[in-house]
C-alpha cells in the first residue's frame, strides 16, 4: 500500500464511522445522500438526476469513449444496535449491520481519489449510491427504469463478507447471489367444532400435508445440480383449542439461482398446492409476490475483476466462492448491461456476528482492499 492510499483509507474508516453513527431506513437515506452529494460536490463531480434518494454522481474521462458505473447501497436495517463501540447507532432501532456504511464509505472514497487523479481517468466513471437494498420497491430497479445504466458499458458492485476469509476477494463467474421471492399460500376450508372433525373442510391438516409435499418439489422436481429453497416461514391458522378454522395462510420465501428454476419453482409450487387442496375439498390459492432476481455475474466481467485482483492482491487472493442462496437488488444492473457482484472477505477476529446481528461489526481493515478494487477496476478499463 502506498502512503496515498494509506492517508485515503483512514479517510474512508473515519467516513464509515460518521455513517454508522447516522443509519437511516431503506427508502429513507435523505440525510446520507445529502452527506454524499456534499462530498460529490466538493471533489468537482456532477450530479445526475435520479430517484431520490438515491445518488448518482459522474466523473467524465479524459478519453470517455467507455463509461463504467460502480455502486453502493447506502440503507440500513430496523435493527437496535448492541455493544460498546464508540461509533454506536445515534438513531434508535435502526443499525448499519450489513455494512452499508462500509460500501459508501469505500465508494467515497474511491470518488475521492478518481476525482483527485482524475488526469490518469480514462473512461467516465458513474457512482452509484443507491437507496433501498434491503427492502421492496428496490432501489436498483428504480435506478435502472430512469435509465441511469444507458450509457454504461459494465458496472461492479461489492459486499464486505463475513463468510469470506479476510484478505480474500470472493468471486464467480456465474450466479452469485439468488433470487428472493415471497410467497403467500391460502387454504380455504370449511371450519366447526373440533369435535366433528367429519364436517369440516379442515385447512390446518390440509397446510400440513402441503408443508410437507412442497419440499417434494426442491427434491423431486428440480434437478439435483440447480439450487433450489422453498422454505415455509411462518403459519397463520385458528384461533382457540376446539375450533376447526375456516382458513389457514402459509408464507414462505423462493431462492433460486437461475430465472429458469426460479420460474418452475413458482409453478411447480402452484400446481402442487391447488392439487393437493383440491383432493381435500379445500381451496388452495398461491400469490407469489415478485422480489429480487438471481444476481448472475457476466463471464467476461467476473474474469476481468479476477485479472484485476490477482495483479493488485495476488492470485492467492481470489477465491473462486460458491454461490449464496441470500438475495440483493444488485441483480437488476446485471439484467440491464454486463458486470460482476464481488465479495471482499472481512471474516475474522474482528468481525465476529453474522450480517443483520444487532452485534455485527466489519472488519475496517477490509475497507482499503475495497477501496483499490474499485479502483484498478476502473483504471484497467478499456
Ligand atoms: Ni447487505
């Protein structure tokens, strides 16, 4: 590391800490942005119109002719902050524990530098600081229908990764993360006294014989080398000890790392529930609530990025990863134009709670290997 990016790095950790003292809800960052395009500005950058709030800042190339956008999400999490960091949450039930402080605090302060050797900047550069990651209406998907990716030849986004062993940079050259999808399962019976039984149209044996027959679908109908998750997460029937109820709802989430499984899942799963109800007098109705897509890294992009890591890291830094079956929006730039999703390692000693814990802390020494990433991903792009 040079003294450049050493100096650039304690910047970086000091900016995270202000963000992390100031978590705001996903849909909600108007006082991050307004952070961000303070900073935007100062470095003589240009703002573009977006969604708010959302931020999109430009860096015009000295050449120009290709233009790469690079992203953060900026959001936070409804979760109420523990332990005794001094940097804790100031904002009560809401807490930076994905490390979306880290993301924007590595973005700033790749801006920063670009913007400050920006006479050693061949292509345009476009930041992307995006609201709602975590939540539905998605930030991405709102970036991409104003058509802020028109001009952009490939975009990269990272994740700090607890999973990943610091010092790595995970990367695949296809899926990456899943799609996440909701599903709501509705069986409508017939309900009367618990102790007639024969009466009834009973919707709570009928959830069970579906509970169990749709994980018959990940099995038996999917093929076994394609990932596949229906999980049933919650269950909502009745009401005391002795009454049959007339319905019962089931909710559940959908991951699948191809459209292809994604969308046999979904009618895999209708097919299953309206057959098996129907057998039982019951009617069974399925609403899949659309999420996310499956985050699916383009070849040549994922390649470019090992290049890049390999040369600034070392090949031992790249660690080829296994795809997760969690979701993120970033998905939506990939259906749009070529790029890649990395992860960089941050597990650890000093990261020791899973993302989304009220403990979770990232690792700050994985913000400079973030920070260069971005970086040489954009002065090596031709
Ligand atoms: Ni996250």
């Amino acid at each position: 590391m040079t003294a450049d990016t050493k100096t650039l790095a304690e910047w970086a950790v000091h900016e995270r800490r202000y963000l992390h003292q100031y978590p705001e809800l996903s849909g909600q960052e108007y006082q991050t942005a307004a952070h961000i395009r303070s900073r935007l500005q100062e470095w003589q950058l240009e703002l573009l119109t977006c969604p708010a709030p959302s931020v999109v800042g430009l860096l015009r190339g000295t050449d120009g002719k290709k233009t790469i956008a690079l992203r953060a999400d900026i959001d936070a999490l409804p979760v109420n902050e523990e332990g005794d960091k001094p940097y804790l949450s100031k904002h009560p039930g809401i807490a930076h524990v994905c490390g979306h402080d880290g993301h924007t605090a590595i973005l700033l302060a790749a801006a920063k530098w670009l913007a400050e050797h920006r006479a050693e900047v061949a292509p345009n550069v476009l930041f992307l600081f995006q609201s709602s990651e975590e939540i539905l209406p998605s930030g991405a998907q709102a970036l991409v229908r104003h058509g802020v990716l028109e001009q952009v030849d490939a975009v990269f986004g990272l994740h700090l990764w607890k999973p990943l062993e610091k010092g790595k940079i995970g990367i695949s050259n296809g899926a990456m993360m899943a799609s996440s999808d909701d599903v709501r399962i509705v069986i409508t019976g017939r309900g009367r006294h618990g102790s007639m039984p024969h009466e009834t149209i009973d919707p709570i044996y009928v959830a069970g014989q579906v509970i169990a027959a749709v994980q018959g679908i990940v099995s038996r109908r999917i093929n076994p080398v394609e990932p596949a998750v229906i999980s049933i997460c919650r269950l909502e029937a009745g009401t005391t000890y002795n009454i049959i109820p007339n319905q019962a709802v089931l909710y559940g989430t959908l991951r699948a790392q191809s459209e292809q499984t994604r969308q046999l899942l979904a009618r895999e799963l209708k097919q299953t529930v309206e057959a098996l109800c129907a057998a039982w007098g019951a009617n069974g109705e399925v609403v899949v609530d659309w999420g996310t897509p499956p985050v699916v890294n383009d070849e040549r992009m994922s390649r470019y990025a090992a290049e890049v890591a390999v040369r600034q890291f070392g090949r031992e830094s790249v660690a080829y990863v296994q795809p997760v079956m969690g979701g993120e929006d970033f998905s939506y730039y990939l259906q749009e134009k070529p790029g890649a999703f990395l992860f960089v390692g941050m597990g650890g000693e000093n990261s020791k709670y899973p993302h989304h814990h009220p403990r979770f802390d990232l690792d700050e020494e994985a913000i400079p290997v973030g920070i260069e990433l971005f970086v040489q991903l954009v002065k090596h792009f031709s």
